[in-house]
C-alpha cells in the first residue's frame, strides 16, 4: 500500500501556492511549497535554528534532523501532508507544515477535517511576522484542500507561537494536559480574523515605504565621473537638499584610487561600503542593472528606487525583463519603486531626501503627492509652488513617490504609509490605472475617513507585467465607486491641485452655505452662479465697490465669518485704482488676520490680474523649477508643456498659526474645489454612521445555495430559466410578475383568464425585449377582444409568434419603470446599479453603483443618486412613488450577491415604482463559479 508520504509523484506541484509577502520590518519574503529538492536547504536552514528553538518544535533536545526526517519533511502529497517555507536569498528562513490527522489523532486522509500544524522559525528571523505570515498562507491551503480545523500542541514556555496562534483572530479552543498547551483553532475567515490581516498588512507595507523614503544611507549606482547623465544628476539633487543621512557614489568604472565625487565617498562597488545601506539609487544601462541588483542585495540593501529606462514600457522583451528584475530583488527581501521612476522625495527636518530628477527640493508641507509619470510629477510640483498665472503654493509636500512602471511599489502601498503618517494631512494621486480596484477602494475608504484622498484617475490598462484581474466594469462606474469609498475624484491635474490646497489648509465646510464678497459685482455675480451650478447655496453677493479698502475687506470678512447662516467665504478681488486702493501685501495680511480670527470655516479668493496678492497670500517659499526649465503637465488628459516661467521671487513664510488662503486665478477653478470639499466633507459625516446590512426573516438562505448547488451542476455557467428565476429569487423575497407564453392567439386568450383581466402583451425577442419604443408592448388589455387585436398587431409588424416570442403579463400598477442591476466583477468585486429604464439609463449612462454589501442608508442614497431621480419624488406635481419599498428591493437583490457568488449577474427590468409597492416584471439571472476572493486570502503582493 502506498503510503501518503511516497504520493507526491502523483500529485501535481501547486504553483498558485507560491507568494511574495511584505513582513513586519517592511522587508519581503518568498513562500512557496517544500519539495524533495530541498533537502540540502532544510539541513541547512536547521543547522542555523538554536537549540531552544528546536526544543520548542520538537518538546526535547533535537540537534540535527535524520535522514528520515529529512525525507519526511520534504516528501508531501500536497493534499494530506503539506509544507511551506518562507525564502530570502532562495534560502530557508521559516518553515510550516501540517498533516491531516482523524478523530483519533493518528495520520488520516479525507473526509477527515482536522490537521496538526507546527512552525520553526530561524532565530534571527523571529519577531518579523514570519510565522503569522506563514500561518495565513498554510490554512488557505488547508480549506483548499478541506481542512477546517487546525490543532497545534506548544509548550507553555513558547509565549511567542503561542501569541501567533491567539492573536490571528480565528474562532479557537484552548486547553492543557500534560504540561502541553493544546490549541484547536477553525479556519474559516471570521470578521476578527480578516481585521487582524489587514492590520498586519497595512503596518507592514507601511514599513516597507518608510524604508524607501526614510533611509539612514543611500548609494547612487551608476554616478558618472563627469558632470552630466542621470546618477550624477541625482547624486547632486541627494546633497544639495541637505540629505541628513549616509551618501554614498558608485560607478564600477570609477579608478581604484578614486575618493570621492563632489564631496561624495566614492567606491567601485556597493561591497566596498562599510556599514549598512538602506537605499539604492539605480541608474545604470537596463543590461546592467541586474548585476547592480546582486551586488545591493548581497550587501543586505533594503529597498530600491530604479531611474533605468528599457522596460515594460519597451514591449515583450522589456515585460520579461522588468518580471525578471521584481523577482530577483524580491529574491533578496528588497522592494522596488520603478523602475523607470522619477524618483522619491521626503521633506522631513530629519530625512531631506531628494532622491529624484527634479532639480530642488520642494518646500516642506503637508501634502503627499503619487504620480506613476515623471512628467506628471514634475508638473505637480511646479503647479503646487508656482506663482504667477496659476494657483498659488499654500503648501509644500510632504513626501513625493514618482513609480514609473510601478512594477512593485504601487499607489496601495504608499496609501497605506500616507494613512498614518503624522505629517501629511492631504494625499494627491495621479493614477493611470488602478491594478487593484477592490484593495484600493477598500485603502481610499479608510484613508478618507482620517484625511483628504483627492485622485485623477486615467483611463490606463493594468501595470504593464503585472499578473492582475482587469476590471471589466466601465471608467465611470468606477469613479463612482471611487466616489463611493470617499475619494475626492478630479479629472485634470490642474482640479487635483485647486482642490489638493484648499484642503491642506483650510477646515472642511460644514454646509453647502456660500458667503460671497468683493470689490466686483460682476466677478461676485459669475462666483454665485458657478456655486449654483455646482449645487452649492450661495447668498447673494456683497459689493464692497471698487475703492474698498483693506480694512474693508477685513470688516467684512469677520462679519461673513460670523454670520452662522455661511459656512464657507469666497473672496473676490480685482486691481483698483486711487490713492485709497489696498496694495497686495496689504489686503493679504487683512484677509489672513480676519481667517486667522475666525478659523472655523473655509476661505477662498478668486484674484484677477493680481499676483502679488496671490503670492503674499500664500508667503511660501519658491521651490519651482529653475529659470529656463521646462516641465510637462497634462490639462484635460492631453500632454503639453507648461510655458518657461521664471521662478518667483522667494517670500518668508507667515508667522507661526497664520492662514494660509489659497487663491485662484478664476471663479470657476475656486467654486470647484470648495465644492469637492463640501461633498467630502457631507462623505466624512456619513461615513461616521454607514449604516447596516439589515435582516429579513424570509429570506432562505440555505434553500437559495441548494437550489444554486442543483442548477451549477449542469454545467461551469448559465443562465436561469424563468421558472428557475423566479424560485431563486423567491427565497429572498423578491417576486416576479407573473408571465406566460403565448405562442398561439388562443394561448394567449388562455394565459389572461389565468392571471385575470387587464393584462399587458409584450415582445420578448432579444432584438424587442425592454424596448417599448419599438411598439412591441400593448398594455391595459380589458378582454379577449382587445386581446386577440393586440396579438394580430404584434404579429403583423414583427412576424411569426416564435420570431417575437409573445407573453401575457397581468397589469402592474402605474409607477416609475427602473431598472435594478448586480454584477461581480473580477477585480472590482460585487457592484449593485441602479437608474431609471430607457433613455436615462441607456443612453445618458444615468446609472448609480455602489459596493456589495450595501447598507441601508446606501441604499437610500443610491437611489438619490441619479440626475434623474426628482422623477421618484413627485417632480412637476407627479405622485411620489413608494421609495422605501425600492430600497428594499434592492437590500435583497446585494443580500442576494453577497451572500451567494456563485450569482454572477442579476438584472430585474423593469421594475415598476408605484405610489404603493413595486412590480418586478422581468428578471434575469446568471449563474457561474464565483472568481476568486484575492482580498480573502492571505496577505500576497502582485504576482509576475
């Protein structure tokens, strides 16, 4: 009989086990599963374990494994007996294994549900989140492969694997016997357990950032010996912003004698430096970049930031090269920004790094800035300090990250450093695309509820090499679930900066309630009509005429401010004229005492022809680009280049609790961003109280998966019938209306003395069905007469019964025809839609979405959502229809989903809103295995 130990030549290698996981420290490991090939590294990785260690794992003294051992604990059949280990460097550092054990306790196969688990961690190693790593990834496997329990036996000296095990978040059992703690543990993900993982996971790709962008050393590969080309470049840009660590160039042409180069030590090779080096700066050939990744991963470098060019950007052979690069730094524990990256930057007292091709550091602030372009991020840079012609700098930045290719480093990771980090209160995201749309969501969602997250997102494919699901979801539905989760969405950079320093500098606004003063009834008239427009409530707008003074605008500044009918100020002022007219720096200081004074709302000021008044309104230090540069931007999705600008006269900052008003050069731009702070803002209050996912007593749950479980049996996806539509649906308390076939005239007269008299004939060809305009509907039938009329009308301008597919429906009550959509998609995840039937939805895209499960206050703004949702709601003297029965209906349909996602698709249209009730008259449902939940599982990073 062959024994479970001898099966792994039978049971194929599970490749998808493989994973690359970010630890406690912020550095990365490989997990993947022990096969016979690894019998060298695990004696190798045991000789390394001390003996207290191995006294913990095997409860005696055990200095060295036999032969035996070695080949029990690298033989697996990958169902029964499995194990994993955790690689740096292709070298053991952690390994886990269990075996499937009956009621007995002895060695069992399936059904049996229950297994013994065990860890051995190298010392050095330990305290890294290893071992909890490790411990997601083996009860994956283990449900996988039906498992539902785990037992693990520690002593009760062992506090640390213990802690593992207690703190993972599962449903756990805990005794003792003979001076052995027994812990028994299920494995289905619980809400503790998923929060746990999350926790973990946002402190550790946390960590991993800090590492990049806080190193205490850094070493520029590829400095050239003369001036000029990107390292020296760089190099250059480290020092003069006053880097505060260890600087190190390195060039393997440099002569041996070679000291430094402008100051900087200067060495052959990055194992030449004495001493730690947390930060590469690679900017070598793309051919010798790989050599360049060894010699840093070999001295124990923690992370990487690659300038080099000739990558996925390039084509195929590029994609494999930049896979082939991830795969080698993750190898050594390092993570990557790039490559093709502008660079890093971090303005803190304590780091001043400027590991990037922009030529000055910025001015210190409290914004963090992503952008995946260099271009963009240079223009982001310059539009956030510069002076005349643009919105001016209130700010300066906190941290700069420019990915490139973002081959690893992504928007996710720095969002989970931004969520935390004390010294950035506003984040700014230029986002191509977006890899993984239901982690991001999840991160803005949480971001959002503690600072601003204001994102322009393109309309980019996934990261070129990334092995990522690809949305299938529209660009607008998923700005709208962007919205959804908080996220301030903008479409041109120029939006995301008006909109980025007015929250970085001023209160979010408790109304939509505009005050709006100035020295020019016409530029004040343009102001309220743009805050109409952008549904904001502005009051009529105070005039101070053209001979204000500046204490004129103070007085009424401090009264606007007062007045506990505004909740925001806009300021508008234009040049004047005469002896009395305030200079610039005048007015300035009267508007930021009077802001200063009352600091509980916000202040804007729109400035025509008055840039002087824009740049003492900010008092910020010049950080633009140097005179006779030039930086390229994009304005409405189109690239340009910004125009040559020379850089403004430098200015000292306000004193200390001084505000900071940002000013913008029109009307237009200032109601915008207020206007965006006024819906985040009204996101922040309800996002306090989300609601809940509500119960109902009738739902059928375990009957709707039995039902489910018959009908995927007949095959991998399909669409249910009409009768199977309508059991399924039934056990969640939606009903269809009622709807018969009528193949033949006397069918038909049949099928409406079944359902009763008036009753509506419709069309249900895929070309006729929920098309009414097409005439293929005759409603309001009151007997056979008409009936039988209808039929041959139908029949007359369509065809053959059997090319139109005639039904007989029982007449619902009048109402409002919508329609109520749910969708899983792969990436994205279960999305519920809703908009009204027809043209609104079809043709204008008037559809509003939000994430399973919904809540019920979402629900209740869902169905606000739509522009054309005064139709609900009596527009025009109509009666307002039953609102909260349509929120109910769509509670059950997201019940339905999230409860079941093996239900891929669900339409119901139209369904009719009456006064009292709603009608469902068509519905479809389809059926498929559910994707796989990424966001379930444990902690991955992108896969190549």
């Amino acid at each position: 009989m062959q024994s479970p130990a001898d099966r792994q030549d039978r049971q194929e290698y599970p490749a998808h086990w493989e994973a690359d996981v970010v630890l406690r420290d912020g550095g990365t490991a490989r997990i993947r599963p022990i096969t016979v090939d690894d019998a060298d590294r695990l004696v190798s990785f045991y000789e390394q374990v001390s003996d207290e260690s191995k006294y913990y794992r095997f409860f005696a003294p055990y200095p060295r494994l036999s032969a035996k051992d070695v080949h029990r604990f690298t033989h697996h059949d990958f169902v029964d007996r499995v194990g994993l280990a955790a690689t740096i460097g292709g070298e053991f550092i952690a390994t886990v294994r269990y075996d499937r054990i009956g009621a007995d306790g002895m060695p069992a196969s399936g059904p049996a549900d229950e297994a013994e688990v065990a860890f051995l961690v190298q010392d050095a190693h330990q305290g890294r989140g290893v071992a909890s790593a490790l411990l997601e990834h083996i009860a994956a496997v283990a449900r996988e492969r039906g498992i539902r329990r785990f037992a693990a036996e520690v002593l009760p000296a062992n506090t640390k694997m213990i802690k593992v095990f207690t703190d993972a978040g599962y449903t756990q059992k805990r005794s003792f016997e003979d001076g052995v703690v027994r812990l028994e543990f299920d494995l289905e993900p619980t809400d503790r357990s998923l929060a746990v993982q999350r926790a973990r996971e946002q402190r550790a790709e946390a960590r991993s950032v800090r590492r990049l962008l806080a190193p205490g050393s850094v070493a520029v590969v590829g400095v050239g010996r003369a001036s000029g080309g990107v390292g020296r470049s760089v190099l250059g840009n480290i020092r003069d912003a006053g880097y505060q660590g260890r600087l190190h160039a390195v060039n393997r042409a440099f002569p041996e004698d070679l000291a430094d180069v402008d100051g900087v030590p200067a060495y052959r090779s990055v194992r030449d430096i004495e001493g730690p080096v947390d930060l590469a700066v690679v900017a070598v050939p793309a051919e010798h970049v790989p050599a360049a990744v060894a010699e840093c991963g070999e001295h124990g470098v923690q992370g990487l930031v690659v300038l080099s060019a000739g990558y996925a950007e390039s084509g195929p052979e590029g994609r494999e090269r930049q896979r082939a690069l991830v795969r080698q730094a993750r190898a050594y524990g390092m993570r990557i920004v790039g490559p093709n990256a502008f660079g890093v930057i971090n303005t803190a007292p304590g780091v001043r790094l400027n590991a990037s091709l922009a030529p000055e550091m910025p001015r210190p602030g409290r914004i963090g800035l992503f952008a995946q372009s260099g271009a963009i991020g240079i223009a982001l840079l310059s539009r956030l300090h510069r002076r005349g012609g643009g919105v001016t700098g209130v700010t300066g930045v906190s941290t700069f990250v420019s990915s490139g290719n973002r081959a690893d480093v992504s928007g996710n990771d720095v969002l989970q450093y931004w969520y935390d980090d004390p010294d950035t209160d506003v984040v700014l995201m230029y986002l191509e695309s977006i890899g993984n749309p239901r982690k991001f969501t999840r991160l803005a969602r949480r971001t959002a509820a503690a600072k601003p997250l204001v994102v322009v997102q393109g309309a980019g494919s996934a990261p070129q090499g990334h092995a990522v699901r690809a949305t299938r979801l529209p660009h607008a539905t998923v700005s709208a679930l962007l919205r959804q989760a908080g996220v301030i969405r903008v479409d041109t950079i120029t939006e995301l900066v008006d909109a980025g320093l007015l929250l970085a500098r001023q209160p979010l606004p408790a109304g939509a309630r505009v005050a709006i003063l100035g020295n020019s009834e016409s530029l004040g008239v343009l102001t309220y009509d743009r805050c109409l427009a952008e549904g904001l409530r502005p009051s009529r707008p105070l005039d101070l005429t053209t001979g204000a003074t500046a204490e004129d605008f103070h007085r009424a500044l401090m009264r606007a401010l007062a007045d506990e009918t505004n909740d925001a100020v806009v300021v508008t002022a234009i040049p004047a004229i005469g002896e009395e007219s305030p200079g610039d720096e005048e007015l300035a200081r009267a508007l930021r005492s009077a802001a200063a004074a009352m600091p509980g709302k916000p202040v804007l000021v729109v400035h025509v022809e008055l840039g002087g008044l824009a740049q003492a309104l900010s008092a910020a230090a010049s950080t633009a680009p140097q005179a006779g540069g030039r930086a390229s931007g994009t304005e409405g999705g189109v690239d340009r280049v910004l125009p040559e600008e020379p850089p403004p006269t430098a200015r000292p900052a306000p004193p200390e609790g001084t505000s900071l008003i940002p000013a913008y050069p029109a009307a237009e731009r200032a109601v915008r961003a207020l206007a965006e702070a006024v819906r985040y803002a009204q996101w922040r209050r309800e996002a306090a109280d989300p609601g809940r996912v509500p119960e109902y007593d009738d739902i059928d749950e375990k009957g709707a998966a039995r039902l489910i479980g018959e009908l995927l049996a007949r095959g991998e996806g399909l669409t249910t019938s009409d009768a199977e539509t309508c059991e399924l649906l039934g056990k969640y308390g939606i009903q269809v209306r009622r709807a018969l076939p009528a193949p033949t005239p006397d069918a038909a007269a049949e099928a409406a003395r079944a359902l009763g008299y008036p009753v509506a004939m419709k069309a249900t060809a895929p070309h006729l069905r929920h098309r009414a305009d097409l005439g293929g509907v005759r409603l309001d039938l009151a007997d056979e007469e008409q009936l039988r009329r209808a039929y041959a009308e139908l029949t007359g301008l369509f065809g053959r019964p059997e090319e139109l597919r005639p039904v007989v429906q029982g007449m619902a009550p009048r109402g409002v025809d919508t329609v109520v959509r749910a969708v899983i998609d792969p990436a994205a995840g279960a999305v519920l839609s809703f908009g009204l039937a027809g043209a609104a939805s079809q043709l204008l895209g008037d559809m509003a979405h939000r994430l399973v499960p919904v809540t019920d206050r979402e629900a209740t703004s869902l169905v606000r959502s739509i522009r054309t949702a005064p139709l609900l709601f009596g527009w025009r003297g109509s009666t307002p229809v039953d609102t909260p029965a349509l929120e109910e209906l769509l509670l059950r349909v997201s019940r339905l989903v999230d409860d079941h996602p093996e239900v891929v698709a669900v339409t119901l249209e139209p369904v009719v809103v009456a006064p009292k009730g709603v009608s469902v008259l068509g519905a479809t449902v389809r059926l498929a295995p559910p994707p796989a939940r990424n966001d379930l599982g444990p902690r991955t990073m992108p896969a190549y």
